[in-house]
C-alpha cells in the first residue's frame, strides 16, 4: 500500500506525474536538482481558463455507443480519475494529460447559447444529447459556473432529449428541470460508481464524492421518476472486478433501473499516467492488474478497436462480462426499460431581438 507520507506521492490527485505532451516540440524539465530550491512539479490549485468555442454539440456515430450527440460545457475534470480516458484530449490544448489535466480547467460559457442556436438550424436533427461524453459536466467549478444548468433551460425549452453521466451529487441542485424533462420522457442519467471500498474510491478518484452519496442520488432522483442507472465504469481486473454484483445489488435497493459498465483501457499517455499511479498505489498488486489489463485488450494496454475498446476479450473479460450480466439478472430483471420520446422536440417562438443572439 503506498504511503502516504511520501512527498512524491500526491494526495487529492489522481495522476502524480505530467506526461510530455506529442505535440510540443520544447518542455519543461527538471534535471539537476541540486540547483534547485524546490521540486519543479508541485501539486498546485486548479487554474480556469476560458474558451469561446463556435459549436458546441458533436456528432458522434460509433460501433460502441451508437448514434448520438456528445456536449461538454468543460474540458478537464478537477475530479482526477487516474483511468479517464478523456485525459488524452488535453493535448490538444497544449496541457498535460497527467496532472494538468485535473489542474488546468477549460471553461466554455457560451454553451448554452451556442446549444440554442445549432437547435434553431433548420437541418438540425433530433438524438439524445449526451452531457459528460468527455469530462463531467457536474465537476465542482458547475457549482459557481452554472453553465451544465443553462444547457439544461435550453433542453427543456426546446423539448431535446438528453442522457447525462456523473459521479458528483452536484446534479441534485438541478432536480427541478429534470423532474420536468422526466415527465416528458426526454431524460436518462447514469451515475458512475466504481468502487464501495472507501479507500480505493480516494485513490483512484480523489476529487469525487463517496460511493455511498452516489447511491443516495440515484435514490433521490427515482423517487422524482427520473430514470436513473448505475455505471459501473470502468472495470479494472483485479482491481475492483469482484465489486460488480455488490455495486449492482446496492444501486438497485436504491431505486436504479438499469445498469451498464466498460473494462479500462489505457490510450495514449494514460499507459504511462496509469502505470505509475499503480505503482505507487498498489505496488504488490501493480504487475498482477496490469497483466489482466493487457490480457482483455490483446496483450496491450491499448486498444482503439471498435466493437472491442470497451468490452474486451479474452477469458478476463468474458468473467467480467458474465458476472455483469448475471448481477443485472438478479438485481435488475424487473425493472422498465427507457425510451426516450423523439417527437416532442419544438422549436419556441423567438422575436427579433433573440434572433439577433444567431447573426
């Protein structure tokens, strides 16, 4: 187990290293430490930074999620979760996927504007949105932000349907306009819980609330008839596979209908980003769980490939698969299926003055 008094080892964040980022050609390094006063990489606040983007909806067509839309008011994510697989699209911005990543925010408060004016398009076709594709839409800068909230205004005016996943009980501030997108069957949630073990959960994403307030909130939005469903995701072989009917059974006594869930794969510089977590984590176990890893995924730690990304395969994964499969069986059976209502969509009149926001 790793020791916490160890000053390499950064608690309240899930990576504990900036991984060079592919597309800059010159980095930060530090190389002689004697001649220096301090480390280089500390573990420093979380900064914000500010994005104006001109779309803010994607299609997205995928052999693994299907057909929908994906939406994210932010990129990066303060909750730190040392697996995520959105960590790599930081590059893009010019940060690290490692430590930046859960340091350095993106913030893009024009979305729900942006939202309105693709709705207003007269080719816009109607599909679920999904809120959280990338990062969590209800990490806790939303709190003073606000900006996951005015989307959601913008989804009940326009009657669009929207699935959301989490794992912040944040999404209870907004039990109102989804008690209301509910009633027209134009809302699904899926709250994310990978682990009960309250130790693993600090570890493995130190900015998130427990596991036992996660359940409270499924609770508390099916009461309001919100349907709501566990994710468990993703799944780590030998790590927190053996949780899955314990997770199963504790979100179904908590209202859930439906449950879902995907075996871990480390793209890009999470391998690295992951690797050492677990060393310094679970250094007896590190070897055991990365093996498993690679035995779902062809031997590698990555996997791209569609249709197997998620799922896995081999034996490994198979175990996993059927013991998922088994758990919803036991605990879920009985549950209705969702479906969300396509043809309530409607576009509200606007005067000039609102049409003047799309010019």
């Amino acid at each position: 187990m790793q020791n916490q008094d160890d000053k390499k080892y950064f608690t309240g964040r899930g990576s504990q290293i900036n991984t060079a980022n592919k597309y800059l050609k010159q980095v930060y390094v530090q190389e002689h430490l004697e001649v220096l006063d301090e480390e280089l990489l500390i573990n420093s606040r979380t900064q914000y930074f500010t994005e104006s983007p001109k779309k803010i909806i994607n299609k997205v067509v995928s052999a693994d999620i299907g057909s929908v839309y994906s939406m994210n008011p932010y990129q990066g994510c303060e909750h730190g979760c040392i697996y995520c697989y959105a960590r790599n699209v930081h590059e893009y911005w010019g940060f690290s996927a490692g430590l930046d990543f859960e340091q350095k925010i993106i913030i893009k408060r024009n979305a729900a504007q942006l939202m309105e004016k693709q709705f207003m398009g007269k080719n816009w076709e109607v599909r679920p949105i999904m809120l959280s594709g990338n990062t969590d839409c209800y990490q806790p800068i939303e709190r003073v932000e606000r900006i996951t909230r005015s989307t959601l205004e913008v989804l009940l005016r326009f009657k669009h349907p929207v699935s959301i996943i989490t794992k912040n009980a944040l999404i209870l501030r907004d039990i109102d306009l989804l008690s209301e997108l509910a009633k027209l069957k134009l809302v699904h949630v899926m709250i994310s819980i990978t682990s009960l073990n309250e130790d693993l959960r600090q570890k493995m994403e130190p900015r998130t609330v427990t596991a036992k307030r996660r359940l409270k909130v499924i609770e508390e939005l099916s009461k309001k008839n919100i349907p709501t469903g566990i994710m468990t995701a993703p799944i780590v072989p030998g790590l927190n596979n053996m949780e899955i009917p314990a997770l199963i059974k504790a979100a179904a006594e908590h209202g859930a209908s439906a449950a879902g869930y995907t075996i871990v794969r480390l793209n890009g510089a999470i391998g690295q980003i992951f690797t050492d977590w677990l060393n310094k984590a679970f250094p007896d176990a590190a070897n055991k769980i990365l093996n498993q890893i690679k035995e779902c995924h062809g031997g590698n730690l990555n996997d791209s490939r569609l249709g197997k990304r998620m799922s896995g395969e081999g034996k490994v994964a198979e175990a996993i698969k059927q013991l998922h499969k088994t758990a919803v069986k036991k605990y879920l059976s009985n549950r209705n299926r969702f479906d969300y209502d396509l043809t309530a969509f409607s576009k509200p009149k606007t005067d000039n003055a609102q049409l003047d926001l799309f010019s």
